[in-house]
C-alpha cells in the first residue's frame, strides 16, 4: 500500500479527508462481494475483533464484560485467531511462540461499525491499529481496559499489554490477514530451583477474579466521567494518569542500578503526584507541600509516607539536576538496605530519616523493586482520590484547599 504522507500544519478534518480520498483509490487492495456491499450500504453493522495479550495479570477464570472479555486459549485456539500474520505460522519458532503465549490471559475487544462507504471503512478499520500506536507507546484500544484493571487494586505491579493483533472483518481479503503491533515479548525471568535447574519464571502478580468484576465497572465508569471532556477543570487528572501510565510502561523486573530502568518511572510516578498536587500558583516549598499534602490523603503511616515522599522528591532532583551519578541515584531504589536509608545532604541541608520504605504499603514481591512499587501505589491512591472528589463537584483548587485546611488541623 502506498504511504500517506504527513502533513502535521493539516486541521485533524483536513487529515481525515485526505485519508477518505486516499482510500477511494486504493479498492484494489480489497475483494468483497456485491451482496454484501449492498447490506452495509443499507447500514448494517459490520464487526471487527481486537486482540492483546496481557503480561502480569493472573486471571482466576474467564471473565466477560460486554464486548470486552478475558480469557486463556490452549494452543490451537491461538494458533487459529493468529493465523495469517505475516510470518511463517508452520514454523517451529512460531509453534514454540504459541506454546508461551498460551500461558498467557488474553484480552479480546470487538469494535462495531456503520460505514456509509464499505471501501473506506475498510481502509480505516485496517489501518486503525497502526493509527494508534503510531510513533508512541499505547494500549489502543484496549486503554481505558488496561488503565481500570491499573488503578482497581493494590498490586505488587501493573498489567502490560504486551501485543496487539487486529482480525479484519472476514469478507475483507489482505496480504496479511492479521495485523499487529508487538512492542516486546512478555516478561520472563530467569530463575533456578531448589534442585539447582534452571527454569523461566512468568510474572503473574495481578490477581483477578470475579469479585472484582463489580469495582471493575464502577471503576470504569467513574474514569470516563473524569477524562471524558479536555478542559482545565480535570486537566490535572488526565496528565496525572498519563504519568502514572507512562511509569507502569516504564518499570522493568530486577532493573540494574545504572542503567536508567529504575530512575525513568520514579520520575514520571513523582510527575504524577505534582500534577495532582501543586498547582502552578503555588510557590516555593515544593516538597514540603508535597509530602503533606499526599501524607494527609493517606493516613496509614502518615508520617513514614511523608519521609517517603521527600526522599522521592531528593532523588529525583539529583538525576534532575545531574549532581549525582545515576548508578548512585539507582541504588537507593532497587537495593533494599539503600532505598530504607535516610539522607542527609549537608549541601542542601537535608536531612530524611530512615524507614521502611521498600514495605510501606505493601511488601515488596519477587521482581519490582519494593521502593518502586509502593511509589506506584501512592500515585494510585492518590489519583483514585482526586477522581472521586472530581465527580463529587470539586475542583482542584477546592480539593487542594480541604487538603492544607486537614493540615492545619492537624498541627
């Protein structure tokens, strides 16, 4: 097919024409019968089915919600929805992809359409999955999905969706049938046991069940409510789920101090807690107004959670300001004995004591650093926070100021 040229000074209805008209010239690409292009002339619903596969969820059974469901497939169910991608499905490597991803939990979305035209809603359902992942790291379309199933429960670490597959509407003929996306294989992790053999561990650490399937929808619906419109009245939300996204994308099994793993989602999970919290009006006193205001919010702990909150904003202003080495800055978050020590930073006059920190709110588990995950739970907690007053009626600047009115109280 033929490249449609990006033209970024074009108005979205500009590119959405263009793409209309590129896609009356290119039927040839295309084969469906005359009977059926008459029934979706007439309106008929025409459907298609999106496929992920979900790393890290532990799925106690099959569960459906709507057109969206989980579930595993044994091989051959597999092997049979992925049929025609672009590789050799014959091939011993594609039999022995299959036998792993069969360990896996599947999520599967079908997306209904009404075109006026069969021939451009072809071209645009085809190359809707490359539409939107293109040039940035998504879960489209199973975002709202992997972003509620993120911020239900407390967990030792996120789902991932790991590979997106696109099967066409069936009357439509291509070169290769399935479409995909695959940013990286699940994680796996090396391990030995107590044998001494060697075997590969797959992480699932996110249990999910039918219990939760009730806070699942409620979830969901409070979400869209939250980010259904783009304002400045729940701007704060919608960049603080970003970040906090951004950082789930970002965290690595046992990262390795120095290498950047560990630094990258601590960055965007603090980004994420400024975004909900410090206004740009405020001044000054950024993480003393920071760890209060997130130590109010969560009232387990509160001041081991402020201590927390400060040694979060002091390593991320080092790597921010390059003043200390990365491998330094690492260490306090993926080694146990660092990331529990207290600071003291006689430059800047600092000084944190220290804590349980890798075991605050939840205890750290087998692959994510503890210091790492529970940053991440406060972010959630955070944001499930701000999401509720949101719906409530309240506004940023209200919530803020019930926050530091609690502070007062308190001292």
């Amino acid at each position: 097919m033929r490249g449609l040229p990006c033209r970024p000074w074009q108005s979205q209805n500009q590119v959405q024409q263009r793409l209309l008209r590129f896609a009356r010239n290119d039927t040839d690409h295309f084969t469906y019968n005359s009977q059926i292009k008459k029934k979706v002339k007439m309106k008929q619903e025409i459907k298609s089915t999106y496929l992920c596969l979900l790393d890290n969820l532990n799925l106690k059974r099959a569960l459906t919600l709507g057109k969206f469901s989980l579930r595993k497939y044994d091989i051959n169910e597999l092997s049979g929805l992925l049929q025609g991608r672009d590789d050799c499905y014959m091939s011993k490597e594609y039999r022995e992809q299959m036998e792993l991803y069969a360990k896996f939990p599947w999520a599967s979305l079908e997306k209904v359409y009404y075109p006026k035209d069969s021939t451009e809603a072809c071209f645009i359902v085809r190359t809707a999955l490359y539409w939107g992942h293109g040039g940035k790291s998504s879960w489209y379309p199973f975002e709202e999905h992997i972003r509620t199933l993120n911020l239900l429960k407390q967990s030792p670490g996120p789902v991932f969706g790991r590979q997106f597959y696109h099967r066409p509407i069936p009357y439509i003929q291509t070169s290769a049938q399935i479409k995909k996306v695959i940013y990286s294989e699940p994680y796996s992790v090396p391990q030995i046991d107590l044998n001494g053999n060697p075997f590969t561990d797959i992480l699932a650490e996110y249990d999910f069940g039918p219990k939760d399937l009730s806070g699942f929808k409620n979830l969901k619906q409070q979400l869209k409510k939250c980010l259904e419109k783009d304002s400045r009245n729940n701007c704060h939300l919608k960049i603080a789920i970003h970040h906090f996204e951004n950082a789930d994308r970002k965290l690595r099994p046992k990262p390795i101090a120095g290498s950047f793993k560990a630094i990258e989602p601590l960055i965007d999970y603090e980004a994420s807690l400024e975004g909900l919290m410090i206004p740009e009006t405020d001044k000054g006193k950024t993480c003393e107004k920071l760890s209060s205001r997130v130590s109010s919010i969560i009232k387990d702990k509160s001041d081991e959670i402020k201590n927390f909150i400060k040694k979060v904003f002091w390593l991320r202003s080092k790597f921010a300001h390059g003043s200390r080495s990365v491998e330094d800055i690492e260490k306090d978050i993926v080694i146990r004995r660092c990331a529990n020590k207290g600071v003291k930073d006689q430059i800047r006059g600092i000084s944190i004591p220290s804590g349980n920190y890798t075991d605050l709110l939840l205890k750290e588990g087998i692959y994510f650093p503890g210091f790492l995950t529970n940053l991440r739970e406060v972010c959630r907690l955070c944001i499930r926070f701000f999401c509720e007053e949101y719906v409530k009626g309240y506004t940023r600047d209200e919530i803020i100021n019930k926050i530091d009115e609690n502070i007062k109280k308190q001292n």
